[in-house]
C-alpha cells in the first residue's frame, strides 16, 4: 500500500518541471507510444475479427453447419435420418443433397464444376444461397426441367445468362454399341448467384436434386442431408448428440472440421500480430525506463535529503512507481478510448480517407470483401489493458529500484 508521501511525491514528479522540459517531453512520448501501441492493436484486431466473421458468414452461406452421410457416401434411407435429426431441439433446418464433380461446356468454353443437387424448397433453409441470387430465382429448378444455377464467376467463364444452355459431362460413363461414352445432359441455365466467396462462386452449380439422381445414378438415394443448427459455435457437440441419437452407423461431421485449416490459419494470424504488436507496446512502454533514470539522475539530492528526513529506501521506490505508473495508466486509458472508437467506425473512417486520396483500398474487382469489416470484443480490450499495465508497471522496477539505492552522503556531497 502506498502512504500519502509516496502519492504525493510522485505524482508531482510526474507533472512538468521547469528545469528539465526534456524529461517532461520523453514523458509525453512515452504515454503517446502506449496510446498508439494500445489503439493499434486493439483495432487491428477488431478488424481481424470482422474479417474471420465475414468469411465465415460468407462460407457458412453455402455450407451447412452440420452434415450427415452413409458409411459409403450414399443414404437410402435419408428420409428416415432426416425426421431423426429434425427431432434434435438444437435443429432448425435439414435438407437432402446429392455431391459430385463434373465438366460444364458451352460453345468452345470448358470448366470444371461441383454439381449439388438440392431440394429447392428445403435447400433455403440451411443455405443463403435463395438470397444471393443476382438473376433468376432458386425456385426455377423443377424436377424433371433439367435447370441448373450457376455461380457469378462460373457463368461469366462459361460465357452464359439465363436462358443459355450449358452440357453437363458427367464422369459415369455409359457403354453403347459405338463403345464408352460419357454421361452428357443439356441444362437450361436457370439463375445466377453470388455468395461472395470465389471457392463457390467459381466452382458450384445446382440442379434439382430428382435431375441429379437421374444423372449420377443414384435412384432415390442422396449422399446425405444437410443441417443447420440454432448456434453453430456449439456444432461439435451437437453432431456428438445426433450421432449417439441416430438409428444407425452415419458419418456425421460439422462445418469446424470441413475448414479447419482455414480457421486455423486466420487463429494463428491473429496471435501473430497480437505479438508483433504488443512488442510496439512494449517498446513505449519501456521508454519509462529511460524517463525514469533520468528523473533518478536530476532528483538525486531530492532523494537524499528525504532519506535524510526518514524516508525509508522502500518509499523513495514508491515514489517512482507511482510516476512510471501514471505514464502507462494515462498512455493506456488514451489508447484503449482511441482503439475503441476507431474499431467501432473503422469503416467511416476508411471510407472517408478513401474519398479523401480518391482511390480504394481494397477494389472490389481484386478482393471479394472491398470494405474493412470490424467486429470488437470487450474481452480484447480488456486483455490489451491489461498487458499495456503490465509492461508500464514492470518497466519501473529498475529505476525505482536504482533510486532506492540512492546514497545521501555520496548524493550531497558536492552541493
């Protein structure tokens, strides 16, 4: 516990001088590092999670939260399965589906493509792809009408619009008189949608999924049904209940082991930079080292004549704690305000630099997210506080340790 010396002292030490303005002014750069160490990070990780939340809304857009499929890639009985899961309170949407890999041609265009076919009236309820059309609706594929919708990306390679028909090249093939032939099917280009991720905009065209059991063979059979659930954070313990709850042995997976090595990576990136940036903290927060020898140094027969009047080496360490520790409180407090602002209108401000230079940042034909998204955590904040008080209050250990040590007779000799 401090005693009111030790509060007193101190925090007059912090306050300007006039002997030495210099001291004063390391002081006041010291507590502007900390505050844009502080703010920096808090914002660039505020943006790192607007991104790890836009990217994964945008993934989960197309790809359920939860999935169940038979030991052989195909379910006979997914009615059944279906009903088993839709009893699961957690459960909010299942809809069958039929995977597979095919070749999309027209005129002299070729293009490889993941063919899913989907039930049209369930599929909206387990995918955002109904709301991500850009022409036509999802509701156009009909049983039997051989529609297909395509990916934005997809479409302008293909070269097609609604209305266009495309050859769908299967890769079962079919033996005739003339030999091997493959699997082919005309498809009238239904619609068009982008979901914003290239991995399905590029790649991911849907047909009815009574076409694709036709087209791959399957008869009434589907790979497995798809699912989505009321939180999806909670997916791995839920697909545990449903695989302890099923009649049967499935294969049940969720949407963390799908894209793990993507999450990951994002994890990793933002521990990366939480340490990067932290050594910028580090580095202002150490300038009170250098602050506070100085002070040492000038306030040496300050220190001895207090020690003189019964100041014990344990208050004068005091002392400098307290004014290293104000710099890193006032530095922290500044950068933690700033930080929070800027997470909460990073967008506003970058937008307005960008009408400011004239140019954008992010364009919107090279990157498929053109805005800086931010999503801050209390928690970050307070994790970020606390590690920039740390730093301030660990670096005046030395200095005030220093100044305890101070000798009176050896620091008054010359005076």
């Amino acid at each position: 516990m401090f005693r009111p010396l030790e509060l007193f002292v101190g925090l007059r030490y912090t306050r300007a001088k006039r002997r030495n303005h210099f001291i004063s002014f390391i002081s006041l750069t010291s507590i502007l590092g900390i505050a844009l160490g502080v703010a920096a990070l808090i914002t660039v990780l505020s943006v790192m999670n607007g991104f790890e939340k836009e990217l994964r809304e945008r993934i989960l857009g197309m790809a359920a939260h939860a999935t169940i499929s038979g030991p052989g890639g195909e379910l006979a009985d997914w009615p059944v399965v279906a009903e088993a899961a839709r009893e699961h309170p957690r459960v909010t949407g299942v809809a069958p589906y039929i995977r597979a890999e095919a070749m999309l041609t027209h005129g002299q265009a070729v293009r490889g493509a993941v063919v899913r076919g989907v039930a049209p009236d369930k599929e909206v309820d387990v995918s955002e792809v109904a709301n991500s059309m850009t022409a036509g609706e999802l509701s156009a594929l009909t049983d039997g009408g051989y529609g297909v919708v395509l990916g934005k990306d997809l479409a302008r390679a293909l070269g097609v619009i609604p209305g266009d028909r495309v050859t769908l090249v299967a890769p079962q093939a079919r033996v005739t008189p003339a030999g091997i032939l493959p699997r082919l099917r005309r498809f009238t280009v239904v619609g068009i949608f982008q979901v914003g991720m290239y991995e399905y905009d590029a790649a991911l065209a849907l047909i009815h999924i009574g076409d694709a059991a036709r087209l791959f063979r399957l008869k009434d059979n589907v790979n497995g049904v798809r699912l989505t659930l009321d939180d999806m954070f909670a997916a791995p313990r839920i697909t545990r209940e449903l695989a302890r709850q099923l009649p049967g042995s499935y294969w049940v997976s969720d949407w963390t082991q799908h894209h793990v090595n993507f999450f990951r990576a994002v994890k990793t990136e933002k521990t990366v930079m939480f340490v990067i940036l932290t050594l910028i903290v580090a580095v202002a927060a150490f300038n009170i080292v250098s602050t506070l020898i100085m002070v040492v140094t000038d306030k040496e027969s300050d220190i001895a004549i207090l020690r003189t009047l019964g100041a014990t080496p344990r208050a004068v360490m005091g002392i400098f704690i307290i004014q290293g520790s104000v710099i890193g409180v006032v530095g922290t407090l500044l950068g933690a305000v700033l930080g929070v602002l800027l997470a909460l209108n990073v967008e506003t401000v970058v937008a307005s630099i960008e009408q400011l230079l004239g140019m954008k940042f992010l364009s919107p034909e090279v990157y498929y997210i053109s805005d800086l998204p931010s999503d801050m955590h209390w928690v970050d904040v307070w994790r970020i506080s606390l590690v920039a008080l740390v730093l301030s209050l660990v670096a005046t250990i030395y200095p005030a340790w220093r100044a305890s040590r101070t000798q009176p007779a050896e620091a008054l000799r010359y005076e």
